[in-house]
C-alpha cells in the first residue's frame, strides 16, 4: 500500500512537473499578427507628381488696334498660317478717308508755303529799292539840293521794308512747320489705315477664333480677354505649367527629366525637362484662397513633337528628383514614428526588464528619465527579432514611390514589419509578434 | 444531520482528529482517512482561513517586491487588452504610480479572505443542493462545506508551487495556473476553441476534482468513480461552453 502510494506520488509529481515545464518553456506565441518583408536593395527615384495644362510654348493673341466691321476673314480655327501672311480685314474707309483729308491738308499747306516764299522775294526787291533811295537822297542832301526830311522819310522806308521782309521769312518757317504737323498726319493716318489689315506675327497654327465676318470688332486690351480676336500658336514646341506643393519645390531643379502623361492620350508618355521653376508661390484667388495649398509654377518642355496636341489638355508631369543604384530601400508603410527616450549622446534607451522578468509593453516610453535623458520623436522601422518587434531608428533618404532610401540603421536581409496598419501603428518597441506572412519582397522603386 | 451523526458514531471513538495542518497535508497524501475524519467532525473555518492565507501569500507577496508589480501590472494591461480596452500612454502611466505602493499586495491578500470562503459557500450550495436532492442524500450543509473547503487543500499546494516558479519568471497570472493542458499543442492558435479548451484543463483542478470526489464519498457512500465522473461531466461542460465563448 504504502509502495503504491509512492508510485502514484512520483507519477503526479513528474505529470505535474513535466506539464508546468512545457507551461513554462513551451510558451505559445501571443503577439500581434503582423507581415514581413526583407529589406532589399532597389533601384529609386525619387519623384514629384503635378498637374497642369498643355500649353504652346511661343503662343500670340491677336487684336486689333482699331475699331471697325471686319470686312473680309482668311482663316479659321486648325489653319496653319505662315508669318505675314493675312488674316482679316477691317473696314478701311474711315481710315481712308482720314488718310486722303490729311494729305490734301498738306498739299494746301505746301502751297501756302510756295505763296509765301513768293512774298518774301517782293519783300527783298521792295527792301532794296528803298535803300537805293536812301543813298541817293543822302547825296542829294550832302549837296543841298533835297531838305533833310526827305533823308528821314527813306529811312524810315528802308526800316519798314526789313520789317515787312523779316516777316514773311517767319511766315515761310511757321508754314514749314505746319508742312511737317501735315506730313505726320498723313504717316499717322496711313498707319492707322494699315491696322485694319491684320497679318500673322508668327508662323502657327489657329488656336483660336473669336471673330465672324461682318462683325464689329473693339481696340483689344491687355486685360480683356474677350477683344482677342484669333490665337496663333507655334506647336513644334509644348510645354505644361504644372503646380507643384511648396513641399515638393526645394527638389526641383532646372534640367531634371520628367515624362508627362496627357488625358486625352492616356496610353502615352513624352519625355520632357523642366525648363522653368517658379520663385513666387502662385496667388490663388476665390473663395477659400486663404486654405489653399502653396503651389509654385513649374514648366516642363516636351521633347519631339506631340502629334494631335490642343492647347489646354491637363496633363500630369512626374518630374524625377534624384535616382540611386542599389540603394538599401525599405516599404513606406513599414516606417513610422514613436517617441523614445534618448541618451545625451543619442542613443537609444531601451528598456532591459530585471533578471528574468518579462519586458515591459511601455518601459521606455513611461519610465522616469534619468538626467541626461530625453523624450524625442524618432522615425524608424520595427524589426522582427526573436518573435519580437524592435524599434530600430533609421535615417532614410530619397522617397520612391513604394519605398525610402534607408541611409543608417537597416542593412539588407533585416526583416521590417509591414503591416496591418493598426498593427503597425500600435506596436511598442519589444511587442511580441506573429508573422503571419511569408517574407515577400515587394516589387516597384 | 442524523444520518451523518449515526455514521460519525460508528466510526472507532479511540482515533483522534487530526490537527488543521495534518488535515491539510492528508487531504494531499490520504485523501480517504482525511475525509473519513472531517465526515466525523466538520471543521470548516480553519481550514478556509489557511487556504485563504495560502493562496492570499502567494499572489500578495510577491507583489511587494518590484518585480513582482511589474508583473502584476503586466498582468492587468494584458487582461484590459483582452477584454478589448485600449491601454493609453497616460492610462499606463497612471497604473504605473499606482503599482508602487504596496497596497495592491494588501488587498490581494485581503480579497482571498472573502473570494475563497464565497466561492466554498458557492460550491457547497450547488453540490449540497444536487446530492440531497437528486440523489436523496443527507449530509448536512457544514458537513459538505467541510469537504469542499479541506479540498481546497489541493488548490493551496497549487498555488505554493507555482508562486515562486512564477515570480522567477517574472510573470503572474489570474489563475496562478502553471499546469494546464494548453502548452502541450503550442502550436495551436491561442483564441482557437481547442487551444481555450486544452488551457481550461488544469492538472491541479482535475486533482482537486478526484479529492473532492473522495470527499463527497465520505459523506454519501457512493462510488467514488461515479461521483468523479460526474463532476468531470460538469467541469468539462463548463469548459466547452467557456472555451466556446472565449474562443476567436
């Protein structure tokens, strides 16, 4: 009896030894499901996406520099014109009218002016005649044969007519003059009647028409957009204007390569160079201008020639800022950012439980900090290590599209987190995790 | 009352009764002549205090030492994430000042002066109600709390043997089990059915189970085996349904 109470006393200590130590060892994962990814090296780009509007880049709008009927018109909307070539008429008789009053105007003054110098020749002939008879009356009285009122009477004679001489030499320049006021009258008035012939300033194609024959057209304004009359546009070369978010701005530079994909040619994409970069951030106007994004001007040039291209088509430009070759790359959803506690000198404090003791979910977060510690915010990736997550701060670098640059922190093979995204989102540093997924390598740049 | 009092008078005069702690470690090494003498006279009181201050120790005790509350607090953030409450920063923090005083320990101790004898009322009244009525039995109702509370004995060993294992380790758990079933299929999902099921069945319960049984024969001359089995029918019921809403 009591033998076999001894068995059966060593039979439920070694049972219930062996069960508390497989309680004890054999513990069951309970972390968080997460997925994984190994980091890989990858070739980048980094790029900034914007939309805009096609544009021309040399485009002119035509108006006209008179009022009056459009009386004849060349061309219409898609005709390809050469520069000089004519494109409306504007009706011409007021202006001729104007330009035949002034120059008969100036022929009336040209004759005037042969009258006048007419005169002054009478005016010299009588001018001379009159000092004649003062040398001959001051002889005659220096032998007392005429009375010394007869010598003051040709005096006087001789002052009148330089008199009447010195004025009709004025009136001869005063009538050269006005031959000059009637000459420009009729240049200007000759140049108003060439405005209502409009010609083409460049070689292009009619972008626009605004105008019908028989319709009145108004002097065109720079800010009034209705008094275009017809849009020429040279099309061998396009650009876009695309706006580009202040954030994005600093890494754009003038040279760098972008393809731009247009709307209505959804299935292509043309090569262009950014040509132009904005300094002043775009004035937005409108209601809700004041929470409106900052964007500034960018112009990309389209390479070649855009077959079947409309001014105005909105097009997207993705404008590459930097590229690197094999570059240590990790996937944007696997880098977050958490609050850590710090050492004067940086680095990281992490928080070791006691002997034996499980860690802690929030150790480092909620631990009173030691002097020379501080709280900081620290972007960085967790990494599976052990079946747990480890917080691991990274310095990353250009942003792809699916995944940064990682400069320090990560090498090639760790295996980062990637998701769920409450997952990721939620872990603290030293969390036990379960993958869940097979380690993927995610493909793209 | 006079049924167990006829009972009791047949038994030899000349046996003394043990004392409360030769009751206790018999209830672990001879179960049936321990139970004999609490059949004869039902003590309950001493024995619920000892296995109150036992299990209130083991749970209390290490709870004033450090590592002992940041187990303990561990063991709180685990069990609000589990029923679904989402442990902020400040909550933590909060949790965390409030862990470094030892009154957390104090009223752990204190709380199984009133868990353990509720529970043993609790037990008597469903196992008092089922044997006198279904199965016209006459034990009293102190002589069923009697056995009910002496084979807490089982669950006191229990707890003294995985307090210190525990607090090695550095965790602590509600149940201070460290020998249920569920680490033998480690590789089982743990909110799977059969995962809640396997960590329901613990080592020390089922023995306390059979002792129980012993107990309850003492006292209604039945077969200890059916008497055994019946409990396990409920216990493993009660484990079904727990695992079954318990599970993810």
């Amino acid at each position: 009896m009591n033998r076999n109470k001894i068995i059966i006393g060593v039979l439920i200590i070694v049972v219930i030894g062996a069960v508390a130590y497989a309680n004890l060892n054999f513990k069951r994962t309970t972390g968080v499901d997460v997925n994984v990814e190994k980091i890989a090296l990858r070739d980048l780009e980094a790029i900034v996406s914007a939309s805009g509007k096609i544009r021309p880049q040399r485009s002119v709008n035509v108006s006209a520099e008179t009022m009056g009927k459009v009386v004849g018109l060349a061309v219409n909307e898609g005709d390809q014109v050469q520069a000089g070539q004519f494109l409306l008429q504007i009706d011409p008789r007021n202006l001729q009218t104007q330009v035949n009053r002034t120059g008969a105007s100036l022929a009336a003054a040209q004759s005037q002016l042969a009258e006048t110098r007419a005169s002054v020749d009478n005016a010299r002939t009588n001018l001379k005649q009159a000092q004649d008879n003062l040398e001959r009356q001051k002889e005659l009285i220096k032998a007392g044969l005429t009375p010394r009122e007869t010598v003051d009477r040709a005096e006087n004679d001789v002052k009148l007519r330089l008199s009447d001489l010195a004025q009709r030499e004025q009136s001869v320049k005063t009538q050269e003059t006005r031959i000059r006021q009637e000459e420009a009258n009729v240049e200007n008035a000759q140049f108003d009647l060439n405005k209502v012939r409009l010609v083409s300033p460049i070689a292009g194609i009619v972008t626009r028409r605004n105008i019908e024959e028989g319709e009145t057209v108004v002097v065109g304004t720079m800010n009034n957009a209705g008094t275009v009359l017809l849009t020429i546009a040279d099309l061998s070369v396009i650009e876009t204007e695309v706006e580009v978010d202040e954030t994005d701005i600093p890494f754009i530079n003038l040279g760098q390569p972008a393809s731009v994909t247009i709307d209505a040619f959804p299935d292509k994409t043309f090569a262009g160079k950014v040509t132009e970069v904005g300094n002043s951030a775009i004035q937005a106007t409108g209601a809700g201008s004041a929470t409106r994004a900052t964007n500034f001007k960018v112009v990309v040039t389209l390479e070649g020639t855009v077959p079947d291209v409309r001014p105005g088509f909105t097009c997207t430009a993705v404008i590459t800022t930097a590229t690197r070759q094999k570059a240590v790359s990790i996937p944007i959803q696997a880098t977050t950012v958490r609050e850590m506690v710090v050492n004067a000198d940086g680095s990281l404090v992490r928080a070791a439980p006691p002997q034996g003791q499980a860690p802690s979910r929030r150790t480092t977060v909620t631990a009173e900090l030691q002097p020379g510690q501080t709280r900081k915010e620290i972007e960085g990736a967790f990494v599976v290590t052990d079946g747990k997550a480890v917080f691991t701060p990274i310095k990353s670098g250009i942003a792809g599209e699916k995944f940064f640059e990682v400069l320090s922190g990560l090498k090639e093979g760790d295996a980062v987190i990637t998701g769920p995204f409450t997952s990721v989102r939620s872990l603290k540093d030293g969390d036990a995790v379960k993958v869940t997924t097979a380690f993927t390598n995610s493909t793209g740049k | 009352m006079s049924d167990v009092t006829a009972t009791a008078s047949s038994l030899p005069p000349a046996e003394p009764i043990p004392n409360l702690l030769s009751r206790a470690i018999g209830v672990i090494t001879s179960p049936g002549a321990t139970f004999a003498h609490v059949a004869r006279v039902p003590k309950v009181a001493g024995m619920l205090f000892l296995v109150s201050l036992v299990l209130g120790l083991a749970q209390g005790l290490p709870q004033l030492t450090e590592r002992g509350r940041a187990a303990a607090l561990e063991m709180q953030v685990q069990q609000m994430d589990r029923f679904g409450v989402t442990v902020t920063d400040e909550m933590y923090q909060q949790m965390e000042q409030r862990s470094h005083s030892n009154l957390g320990a104090y009223i752990s101790i204190i709380s199984m002066f009133v868990a353990i004898p509720f529970g043993a009322v609790i037990m008597t009244v469903l196992l008092w109600v089922a044997f006198n009525t279904i199965m016209r039995g006459t034990a009293s109702f102190k002589h069923v709390m009697a056995v009910v509370a002496h084979s807490q004995s089982v669950t006191a060993l229990g707890a003294l043997i995985a307090a210190p294992i525990m607090y090695a380790q550095g965790v602590m758990r509600a149940t201070n089990s460290i020998t249920n079933l569920g680490a033998l299929l480690p590789m089982l999902d743990e909110t799977s059915f059969l995962a809640k099921l396997l960590g329901g069945i613990d080592l020390f319960v089922i023995w306390w189970v059979v002792v129980l049984a012993i107990g309850l024969t003492a006292l209604y001359r039945k077969k200890t085996s059916s008497i055994a089995t019946g409990l396990f029918i409920v216990y493993g019921l009660i484990l079904i349904v727990v695992a079954y809403f318990t599970a993810g």
